[in-house]
C-alpha cells in the first residue's frame, strides 16, 4: 500500500470547479449533518482501500490521492455559516467519510482546520476518526487546542482478511497507546468496528479488543455499514458476502451483541461490570469528556444498562422531556408535517429528513426520530438483521 506523502509545505491541490461537478452531488456538498456531528468533508481521495468504507456510497472509491474541494478557510467559513451549525453545541466532525485524517498529506489541513475553529473561541465537540499513524508529536498539537473538546476515535477492527481490511490493525492500536499514553487535553476513544460474526468475533479477536480498552478513556462498539454499493464491491472482487440482505441501517446481530457483552462483563481489569463500554458514539465521546451524552440516548433506556453508574448520573441529571409546544413550533419551521409526539423516549416527528432532525436532537438532547422509520426495542438505530422481537415495542 502507497500512502502519499507530500512534499514540505506543500499544500493539497484543490480540485477545479470542472472535476469538482464531476463529482456525486452529495461528495461536493462539504457539509453533511449526521448523528454524531455537523460533518466537514473539504478533502476526498484516500489510498487506505478499507473494503467496508462509506466511499462505496460516494462514488469516489478508486480516487486514492487525496485533494481538496476548497482552501481550509472556506471549509471552516462553511461549517460555521451553516444554518444547522450553533456556537458551543453543534457537535462537529471532520474527515470522516472521504479520507483518513492523519494521512501525512491530509494532517496538515487538519491541524490548520482545528486551529482555526480552537482561535474563534468555539467549545463545541470535535470528532476525528482514524486509523493511521499518530506519533507522539501529533499529541503534543492536538493538546495545543484551548478551547475545543476533542476527540480521537481510533477505527480498529481486527480483520485479517487483507481484501476487506488490508490495513494492518496492529498500526492503529499503536496508534489508539501513543494517544492515551500523551493525553492531555483531548481524548481519546476505542472505535471498535466494523464487528461482522465470522470475520473478527473469535475469542482472540475479543481478548484483544478488551485488552486494547484498557488505553483509551471509553469504547465503543458497532456493526457494519452494508449497503448495497459496498455488497457491489465485494461481490465484484469475489469477497464472501458476510450478510444476504443489505441494510439502511448498521448490521450488528443480537448473538455477536450478547458474545461481546458477556465476554467484557468478565474483564479483571474494569471498575463497573463492563468498563467505559458503550452502544453508543456519543455516549463514548461524553463519557470521555465527563459530560451527559449529547443525543438524548438516555431516554432510551435499554442502551443504558451498560454503562458506568456515574455516567448515569450525569445523563439523569441532563435529560429534560421538552415542552411540546416548543418542539413543535420548532418541528414545524424546519418543514415537518403531521402530528409531533414528544414520548418518554422521543420526539417524533414526520416530513423532516435526517439534517433537521438531528438539529432538534441536539438543540434539545433528546432523541428524535421518524415515524415512518421506528426504532424498535433493544435494535435501536440497527437493522433488524440478526434480531429477533421481544415485546414489540417501538419508539414511534
């Protein structure tokens, strides 16, 4: 594998306006709000080849060299400017879907993106999610920040079939010891994933990951991303497909839920029944932050029983059911139609998309969903591949 390496100082090259409109509508678009943050995409390209990665959806797999769509100031004045984006709350990720941050060419945009954000005085969370090399001189800048609550996710999977994952795992667990063993300011989260039953769910793939928790301030764990684009690529190289059906949603099947969560409940080494480990991104990031998880995942509550007493404690405290009339006004001037419901666990809404709806969730920190898509009992925000009904119950 070739990781580019670009020469001193020099800049990434930006993309002309006539390659940029080439590219799928949704990849220009530098901003996109997901779950876990308001998403800032300004370079695409990476050479890392991860079978699984959301670039399958973007069209732009087989672009390996990075290059950027704009300068890093007009990225930072498009995050900032964005209708969606508030100073101190909206939480922020960047280069999450197109490339890997610390690839040697794509850091220095990055450093220069962070501290642009870190000189306006903004407190917002921010999310970077890699698996290549940090070195300890990375921590020292990513500790220079004074003001953003950072956060490095570190992807480790484990997978040793070198056609899904030919990145060789052992470089971001180095990666996941120098940043916990150089924290200062930042965290840092063990982003174990994707776990798919049959590539990386041996009992040595679980000792490993639990060894790994103990060099990071949480973890947490998620299934694989299948959607039809990625199932193309593997059926194209001859990769065994790991499920018959596609997916909206995560895969994570309730029998590799149990076999996790029964092998980290026996761990020596944690102080709670599983440690800092969690469904949840937010929940980590909070977690690590010593802070209530910022998407309302306390409401609810099934997804909690893992967690550490403490932060219990900090998300009861946190956790307000919204005032109905409030919610719907907002609801309302965001485009939803029908009726608003604010139950014990959700807002729930219909005619909103996923932008506007996790505007309110983290205006309000409270869940909010779509009733045409309910999040059933215990699958919450998973497929309901590999599960099977208990109660019936739904949040919609």
């Amino acid at each position: 594998m070739t990781v580019p390496v670009a020469p001193h100082g020099r800049a990434l090259p930006i993309l002309s306006p006539q390659k940029i409109r080439g590219l799928k509508p949704s990849l220009a678009d530098v901003v996109e709000y997901r779950k876990s943050g308001l998403s800032l995409n300004w370079i695409v390209g990476c050479p890392l080849e991860c079978g699984y990665c959301v670039r399958h959806l973007f069209d732009n797999f087989e672009m390996k060299v990075p290059r950027r769509l704009m300068s890093d100031e007009e990225a930072v004045a498009s995050l900032v400017q964005h209708k969606y984006f508030e100073p101190h709350r909206t939480p922020i990720q960047l280069l999450n879907r197109a490339t890997d941050p610390m690839l040697p060419v794509v850091k220095p945009h990055l450093v220069n993106v962070l501290r642009h954000l870190d000189n306006q005085g903004l407190t917002n969370h921010v999310l970077i999610i890699t698996r290549w090399r940090v070195e300890p001189e990375d921590c020292a800048v990513l500790n220079s920040f004074k003001n953003l609550r950072l956060t490095v996710l570190v992807t480790h999977s484990g997978i040793d079939n070198e056609k899904i994952e030919p990145v060789d795992s052992n470089i971001a667990a180095a990666s996941l010891r120098t940043l916990f063993d150089h924290a200062e300011r930042y965290r840092t989260v063990l982003y174990w994933r994707p776990i798919v039953p049959g590539l990386n769910g041996s009992d040595a793939h679980l000792e490993r990951a639990r060894e790994l928790s103990a060099h990071a301030h949480a973890t947490v764990f998620t299934g694989l991303f299948f959607r039809k684009e990625i199932a193309a690529f593997y059926e194209a190289y001859g990769l065994p497909l790991p499920y018959e059906d596609t997916a909206r949603r995560k895969i994570m099947p309730q029998a590799a839920e149990k076999r996790i969560l029964d092998y980290f409940h026996t761990a020596e080494h944690v102080t709670a029944p599983w440690g800092a480990l969690f469904r949840k991104t937010s929940c980590a990031v909070a977690y690590a932050h010593g802070e209530a998880d910022y998407n309302g995942h306390y409401g609810i509550r099934e997804l909690c029983n893992i967690c550490p007493q403490e932060q219990l404690a900090l998300c009861r405290l946190a956790w307000r059911k919204p005032d109905l009339a409030e919610v719907t006004q907002d609801a309302r001037e965001l485009g939803a139609t029908g009726t608003v419901e604010v139950t014990e666990r959700a807002i729930i809404v219909e005619g909103l998309d996923e932008p506007p709806r996790y505007y309110l969730q983290h205006g309000y920190g409270y869940q909010c969903h779509d009733r045409a898509k309910p999040h059933h009992y215990r699958q919450h925000g998973r497929a309901p591949i590999g599960w099977k009904a208990e109660n019936g119950t739904t949040t919609a």
